[in-house]
C-alpha cells in the first residue's frame, strides 16, 4: 500500500526535521499508524444493509475502558431512537441560541483564501454532501442560516437514520483534564482501529455541546439531565458519536502543515520560559530598588542619601542594561554596596544587598540579550 509523501515534515531546506523522522519512524512501525493518513471524520450516509457486530463493538470498548474512563454503545431501537430524538433536539437548541450558533460558524471556511490562511476549521469537502453541492457552495458562499439548515438536515435526515450504533465516551470527573486527555486519547485510537476494520465514525456531540453550555451559561439542565438518563450513575459524556460502514470514500479536512506546528512549538516554548523569567527578575530588581529607597527615607543622616541613591542607581542599572552591560553592573554595584558596608552590623541591609546582586544580574543579563522571536 502507498501512502502520501508527507511534505508537510519537510523543513525550510526541504529536508526533513530530525523530530519529524523520528516521528515518522515510530508512527510507521505501530499497528494503527499506516491508517493516520486514511483516517477521516465520516459524515455522509452509512450503510443501513450492513451491522456492526458485537464483537467489534467489544473489541472497541476494550481500547475504552481505563480508570475514570468508559464506554457505552446505544444500540437497541429503543436507545438508537432516544439518542437520535435528543441530538435533533440538541441541534435545533444550538441554531436557536444566536451566540453559539456564530461561534460555530466561524469555523466554517467558504473560500479558498480563508483556508490557505488558516489551515483549519469546517469546510464542504467532508461535509458528507454530494459532489454538485459541494461544486455550488465552493461557487457560491454559504451563510449562517445555510449552515444551520445544513447542519440540521444532515444530522436529522442522514447521520442519525443510517447509523449502525451510537457511542458516548464517558469519564467520571468533567473537571479533571487528565482524564479528559485520556478520553481524547481513546477516541484517536477507536477511530484508527475503526479504519482498519473499515469502520467509519462521526462525532455528533450536539448533546455535550449543549450540557457544556448549559453549564457555563447557567441555564436549566435539560439536555445534562436527558443525557444522563441513559448513562450510569456517577459519569460523564464527553464524546457522543455513530458508527458504520461508510457508503462513500470521506474527504479529508484542513490541516496545518506539521513543520508549521513543530517550528512554533520549538520557538515558543524557551521564548515563554525567557519572556517569564525576564519579566520575573527584573520586577523583583525593581522591588529591591523600592526597599532601597523606603529604607533611605525612614533613615536619617548618611544613610538616608546612602538609601536613596542606592535605590535610585538600581533603577538606572535596570534602564543601562539593553544599552551597556558593564555600565549596568557598575551601577548594580555602586548603588547596592555601600548601604550594606555603612550599616554591615544590621542583617538587612547585607541580605538585601546580596539579594540586589543576585537579582539584579540576573535581570540586567536578561535585559541585554535580545528580545526572543515568537514568530
Ligand atoms: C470534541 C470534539 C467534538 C466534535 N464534534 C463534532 C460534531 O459534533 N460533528 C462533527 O461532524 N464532527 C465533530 N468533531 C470532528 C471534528 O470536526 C473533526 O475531527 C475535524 O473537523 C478534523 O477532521 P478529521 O477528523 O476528518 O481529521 C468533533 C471533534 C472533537 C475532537
């Protein structure tokens, strides 16, 4: 079997990235990896003559089941029929609610330019819709309210009728992000185990959807409760979907190029670290400047100009470090010292001076080198 060559680990030289090689290797060589370029969102029409079997839906929930993580099929007419009522009804609450239905469709890429500058989001190829309708809409934009028919018409007329089964992916605790990564984790591999088998699935989560909302936004929990009627005690849908066999081949969806997400990781991570650590030494510089000075104004005397000078010559090294940083270490110096000489039989001053020295070369190193780039 060939696969694409993936162009998109192909570094600025055109050669590929180290990280991209090993990760290319590993992927390879395990079971399900071959199957990551096959792998799609079905959307269109499954085949009703065929039915999954319950052995393959065993061997499905047997990649489910963990601590905190489960999975429950619907598939009796009875549980087929409630979880298709709900998701209809689900659907229409979230074209009715005006806020949620926007932010949807900003996800929706109608024209060529606004995926080549994305590279992400919904789009008409994996709609699930037919070859004419997809050759219209690239022709002729779609508007929200288009959408929204669309979306409704396909969940209600096609997805839901022709599906084998439904699933919920559940977890125990909806606030612990481990075990909503474990449960997205579990969904990858259902879903390339799935392709082996020559499996098609479609997540339909208008009904978490809906409950997320219902949480966040604080409204009577209709669709939390509904759900939670067909599910154990005690847990959570996180992803609800349907399965089948697929009638048509599903088209792929955007994606960024691999190179573009592993150069901005590798450049953001240190610049973050940097940026943090910058900001970090040079506000506490700045407030060991502020005692400096509190002290010189409480004393009096010697120490009183000693104080204030000293605080005011930090906050001049802290503004010479991007220029100059010698100059900057000589003011550090100067202004740290002789407080802490002048007064040396009280612990304060001393400690505070080290903490001036320390801090503060810390911060003008920092503020001497280059800004990092997050591009
Ligand atoms: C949490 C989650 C919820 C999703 N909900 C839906 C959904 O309700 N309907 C749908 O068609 N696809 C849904 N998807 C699928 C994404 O739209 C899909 O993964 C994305 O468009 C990438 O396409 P691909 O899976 O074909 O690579 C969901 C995906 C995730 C991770």
């Amino acid at each position: 079997m060939r696969y694409p060559r993936r162009r998109s680990c192909r570094g600025p030289s055109h050669s590929a990235t180290p990280a991209c090689k090993r990760s290319l290797t590993s992927i390879s060589e395990h079971p399900a990896g071959v199957t990551i370029t096959l792998r799609h969102t079905s959307r269109g029409a499954y085949d009703t003559a065929r039915t999954v079997s319950n052995r393959q839906l065993d061997a499905l929930h047997a990649l489910a089941v963990a601590s905190g993580t489960d999975l429950v099929w619907f598939t009796t007419p009875a549980q087929k029929q409630a979880f298709s009522d709900l998701t209809v009804r689900a659907t229409k609450a979230i074209i009715a609610d005006d806020q949620r239905a926007a932010d949807d469709y900003r996800w929706y890429r109608s024209n060529w330019q606004d995926l080549q500058q994305h590279k992400d989001g919904i789009t008409i190829d994996p709609s699930g819709q037919s070859g004419l309708i997809r050759a219209v809409s690239k022709l002729i934009p779609t508007t929200q309210q288009q959408n929204n028919d669309g979306r409704l018409s396909g969940t209600r007329d096609t997805q839901l009728p022709t599906a084998a089964a439904f699933g919920a992916l559940t977890v125990t605790e909806r606030g612990d992000r481990a075990q909503l990564l474990h449960a997205g984790r579990i969904w990858q591999r259902m879903h390339l185990s799935a392709t082996v088998a020559g499996l098609a699935l479609q997540p339909l989560c208008q009904i978490c959807e809906r409950a997320d909302r219902e949480s966040s936004a604080g409204l009577a929990p209709e669709f939390t409760d509904a759900m939670a009627t067909m599910l154990s005690t005690g847990t959570h849908p996180v992803m609800t979907f349907r399965i089948g066999y697929p009638v048509s081949a599903s088209l792929a969806s955007p994606r960024r190029p691999a190179a573009d997400v592993i150069h901005a990781w590798q450049n953001w991570s240190p610049s973050m670290n940097q940026t943090l650590h910058r900001c970090w030494a040079v506000a506490l510089t700045g407030v060991v400047a502020l005692l400096y000075l509190w002290i010189g104004v409480s004393a009096h005397g010697g120490q009183r100009l000693l104080g204030i000078a000293g605080g005011l010559l930090i906050l001049a090294a802290l503004a010479a470090a991007p220029r100059s940083r010698t100059a900057a270490l000589v003011l550090l110096s100067v202004g740290a010292l002789p407080l802490a000489v002048a007064s040396w039989w009280s612990i304060v001053t001393p400690v505070l001076a080290l903490l001036a020295l320390l801090i503060g070369w810390s911060a003008v190193r920092n503020l001497g080198r280059p800004s990092p780039n997050i591009a």
